[in-house]
C-alpha cells in the first residue's frame, strides 16, 4: 500500500495500491465504475474524503490509459445508434433522466454534499441546474441543429441547392472540477448527448461520487443506452481522455487547461475551456448600498467561494463606499459556517480540495503582508474540516494576489475608486475575463457593464448568467476558449457539413470541368469579372477587359 501522485503531480488525494482492503478503505464500498467491463483492472484507487469531517468516504478505481481507450472503443460502436435515435428519440430517454433525478433529488445532494463538503443549499442547486439543461435543450435541440438552407450569394453558383447540416462529434470528452461536480460534468454532457454525441466523463478526483451515482442511475434505473461512461482517476486518466475522444469539454484550471490543449493539439482535437477567472463587481454611486451588499455577499461566498464566476474582488466608489461596506460587514458577521448537519443549518461549507485552502490563506497572508486589514474572518477555523472563515479585507490594491490570482474561497476584497471610470480600467485590469456584475441605477450600470471585458455581465445581481442556458457562457483573455449554453453550447459538439448539391444533373459536363480551352477560358474570365463588378459602367468596362 503507498499513497501519493500516480502521476508524478503534486500530491492530491491518497492513492491505494493493490492488494485491496476487502470491502474498500471506508464506509461506502469501492464505488464499482459505470464504465465497467473491467475497469480498474490495476487495481490501484484513490480516497475520497469528506472534507467537512476528513472522513474517508470511498475509494474509486484509477482507470489506465488503456482502459480509457477501452471504453471511448465501446462509447464510439454505441454512438451510431444513438445518433440514429434522432432528437425525438434522445429527449425521450434523457427526459426519463431527469424524472429520476427529480425523484432522487435528496439522495444526489446527500451524496454531493459529503463529497464536496458544500451546506445542503448548495448541494440542492445543483441537480434542478441538469433537469433545466435537459428540457433546454431536448426541446431546443432541432431548432439549434436545424438544418440551415442557404440561398447562393454568387449568381455563379445558382445552379447549386445549399444545405449545412450538423452532424455531432461521436464521442465527446468532458474534463471536470471538483466546485460543481454534477453542474461540470452531466452539465456539459446534456447538450453533446442531446446533439448525439456519446460521452466519456472524467470528474475530478476530489468529487466522482455523485457523478457516478447519476451515471449508475443512467443505466440500472433508466435502463438508458450505454452512451455515457466515467473514467475515473487523475490527471493521467485525463490526459488518455484527451487522446482518445474527438471533442474535449474541459473546465478547470488555466495551467492545465493549457496542457489540455497541447495534448489535443497532437491529435488536433477541438476543444473548448473555461478557466479561472477573477471577477470584479462594481458598485457605482447610484446602487441601492444594501442590495449591493447582499449581493456581493453571495456572489463573493456561495459555495465557499468555489465558483468560477463568484465575486472575485470589489470596486465601489467613493460616494456609496462607505455604507457599502458597512451592510456589507453586518451581512457577513452573521454568516454560519460549518458541517451542515442537520442541513439548512450552515451558510457556508468547507473547501472541497485542501490545496485551495492553502491558496486562500496564502492569498490572505500576502494582501496582510502589503498592508491589507481584515474586517471579518481571515483565517482557517479551528478543529475537524477544511473550513475558512468567511472573509472581508479593505485597503487592497492591485499589487496583491488577493486582487490579481484567482482565489476560489470565501474572501471579498473591496477596493475604494474615485470614480467608474477607475472602477472599469481596474475590472479590466486583468489576465481573466469570464464575467463580472455592476450595481447601479439600471442603464448607467447597464452602460458601466458593456465597457467591461469579459464573456458575461450580471446586472443588479451575480452568478445568475451561469444560470440564463439562453445565452453563452464563456471566458476572455485567460478564461477560457468556446462557451458553453445558448445555440453554439449544442453546436459546439457537432460538424457542419456543407451539401452543396446539383440542381440539374442532365447534363454531361460543367463549364469548370475539362477539357480547358482558350476561348473557354476567356468566357468564363468575363463572366467572372462581370459578376464581380459593381455597378453598370464598372460591368461593362470589365466585359471588354481582356
Ligand atoms: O483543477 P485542475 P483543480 C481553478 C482554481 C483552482 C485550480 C485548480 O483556481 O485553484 O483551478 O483546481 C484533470 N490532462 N479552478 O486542481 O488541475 C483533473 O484530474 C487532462 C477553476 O481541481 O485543472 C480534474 O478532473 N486532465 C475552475 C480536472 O482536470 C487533467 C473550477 C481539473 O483539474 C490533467 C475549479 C491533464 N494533464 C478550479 N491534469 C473553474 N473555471 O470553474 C489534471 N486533469
């Protein structure tokens, strides 16, 4: 038995080599993967702990890059009929999904909640998130892959009837984080299978649990057809991921996001990655201070602060600065935190890697250091648990990693502006650019908002683009590449193929075809140079050029 990286990473969770306890290492059994037939056959697992008690919960098989290639064979001879099923078809299997995960709701969330370490609240968002992207798209999906007739600019190529038609990657790979584990990893399989892409998931090591669960469920419960399958390991299993499937989803961090896309470059794989991200909420001199507050509040602490889009850091003018902060304070003061048992018992829950925990204080320990003050919090708590003290610094500026790394925990800086045009330039003042919220009177902060760089804009509120599946959801500058929801986050995960088809096939030859002639040559020239001409006198000047 030995623990550390298989993958000669920086120790994350503890590995087990074989032989295995009987039973597994904790108080749930080795969960038996979905990808079965032989999965986990070198015997090596890793725990999984609960990190609000550091329980161990459950120890997973860590599939070999030859079993990941095992079963992206068995998703890839599934696909065909699957696509075959058509839209229709598809809804109908993924809508029994989600009636059985609207009558398991409570059981998902007690299985993410140990997992992840997250308060009942925000374990329960989750699975309406899936049930809402299946009717999204099982309903949308033949109007978002509609095949689209397009009419010949060219008078050229009237002849021609012009389709473009989707046609979806066969097996599509979703790489996931461990602060959403069922929003990142079923999430951004629903639409590939809706556009009829099989799917592969390699959830994080930190959080396969539910993933596994809900997959399991697919199956034995559903009795669905064996499209989606989990690997589960670590970043080596993720990596095998990436050189066996045909479109990788990623979300996770910028450093391995970039080797992602290094690996998929071998294989010239598309991908799409949403990264980090740090961002800013603005709150302007005409924003209600206390709506501001609650809302920077929650967007800043939700889920510890294990949000891609949560409220990185604060900008707030001088003139609404100060009563800002102080509602802001009173909100936070009175925030619970712990294990949430019973549920509904806790606002905030523990972090749900212990590196991130190490992050945060860091980030903390650095702002102090340069002349940060806490207000509240800023501090790991005592006793059993992962847990970081919910956290408000002022006097920060843009020297600290607190206002330029991604933290990922519960930490609000709030930095005083003159002004919004001080506001905009120091929001935009980074390498991340996934989304970012302003609090204002409704246009000026409206106005303030399309002035920010980044793939989204929340206003008045925060989070909640995540949420609108109508529009896409992606990153600028380091965040990320692609977005997800909206038409293109089902179009991403097929071809398009071009029908460019002959309307009158009576003929023996076309003009273009052999065999080539001066005088042939010479027609066609003025034809093309008459149709590329504008205007009557340019036409007719450009027949008579030889
Ligand atoms: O992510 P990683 P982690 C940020 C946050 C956090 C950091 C690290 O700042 O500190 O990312 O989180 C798999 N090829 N975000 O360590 O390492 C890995 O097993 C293929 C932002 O969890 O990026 C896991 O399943 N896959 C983010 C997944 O990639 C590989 C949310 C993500 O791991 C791999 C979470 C490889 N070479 C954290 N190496 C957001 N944007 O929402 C690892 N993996």
């Amino acid at each position: 038995m030995a623990s550390g990286s298989a993958d000669g990473e920086r120790d994350r969770v503890t590995i087990r080599k074989p032989p295995r306890t009987p039973g597994g290492t904790g108080s749930r059994q080795a969960a038996s993967s979905p990808a079965g037939d032989g999965a986990g056959q070198s015997g090596d697992t890793f725990e999984v702990r609960n990190p609000a008690d550091g329980s161990v919960i459950s120890s997973v098989p860590i599939h070999t890059p030859a079993e990941v290639a095992d079963t992206v064979a068995r998703l890839r001879a599934e696909q065909p009929a699957w696509e075959a099923l058509g839209r229709q078809g598809r809804y109908r299997w993924l809508g029994r999904w989600r009636d059985w995960m609207i009558a398991n709701g409570e059981n998902i969330a007690d299985v993410l909640q140990e997992e992840s370490g997250k308060v009942r609240n925000d374990a329960a968002l989750e699975m309406p998130g899936l049930a809402d992207a299946i009717n999204f798209y099982g309903e949308r999906a033949a109007r978002f892959l509609a095949e689209e007739r397009v009419v010949a600019h060219s008078p050229l190529m009237k002849t021609k009837a012009l389709k473009v038609v989707y046609r979806p990657f066969p097996v599509v790979g979703v790489i996931a984080p461990w602060n959403f584990p069922l929003l990142l990893t079923i999430g951004d399989a629903i639409p590939a299978l809706a556009a009829g892409c099989a799917v592969v998931i390699k959830p994080s090591e930190f959080t396969p649990l539910s993933v596994l669960e809900l997959v399991r469920a697919w199956r034995e419960d559903v009795g669905g057809p064996d499209v989606i399958r989990v690997a589960t390991g670590l970043g080596r299993c993720g990596s095998a991921v990436v050189d066996e499937v045909d479109y990788v989803h990623f979300t996770g961090s910028v450093p391995t996001g970039r080797k992602v896309m290094a690996r998929a470059a071998e294989t010239l794989t598309p991908v799409s990655l949403e990264l980090g991200g740090k961002d800013p909420l603005i709150v302007l001199d005409d924003a209600d201070p206390e709506r501001a507050a609650n809302g920077a509040a929650w967007g800043g602490l939700a889920n510890s602060g294990q949000v891609c889009i949560s409220t990185e850091r604060v900008y707030a003018t001088d003139a609404v600065y100060e009563p800002f902060l102080a509602k802001l304070t009173e909100r936070v003061s009175r925030l619970r935190q712990g294990a949430d048992q019973p549920p509904y018992t806790q606002d905030l829950g523990a972090m749900t890697s212990p590196a991130q925990l190490e992050i945060v204080e860091e980030h903390v320990r650095d702002a102090v250091e340069r002349g940060a003050r806490v207000v509240t919090g800023g501090k790991r708590r005592d006793g059993a648990g992962d847990f970081f003290e919910p956290t408000i610094l002022v006097d920060v500026d843009h020297s600290m990693k607190i206002m330029s790394e991604e933290t990922f925990g519960p930490v609000i800086p709030v930095m005083r502006v003159r002004d919004e045009d001080e506001a905009v330039r120091l929001a935009n003042d980074s390498r991340y650019g996934l989304s970012a919220a302003v609090f204002g009177e409704r246009e000026h902060a409206e106005s303030v908002a399309r002035r920010l760089e980044g793939g989204a804009a929340n206003v008045n509120d925060v989070l909640v683009n995540y949420l609108a599946f109508d529009v896409p959801m992606g990153g600028w500058k380091e965040s990320g590449i692609g977005t997800r929801w909206g038409p293109d986050g089902i179009r991403k995960y097929c071809r398009t193929e071009s029908l460019v088809i002959t309307r009158f096939a009576g003929t023996k030859s076309e003009p273009l075809w052999f065999p080539y002639s001066r005088l042939k040559s010479r027609v066609l020239g003025a034809v093309g140079r008459f149709v590329n001409a504008r205007g009557l006198r340019g036409r007719l000047a450009a027949l008579l050029r030889r």
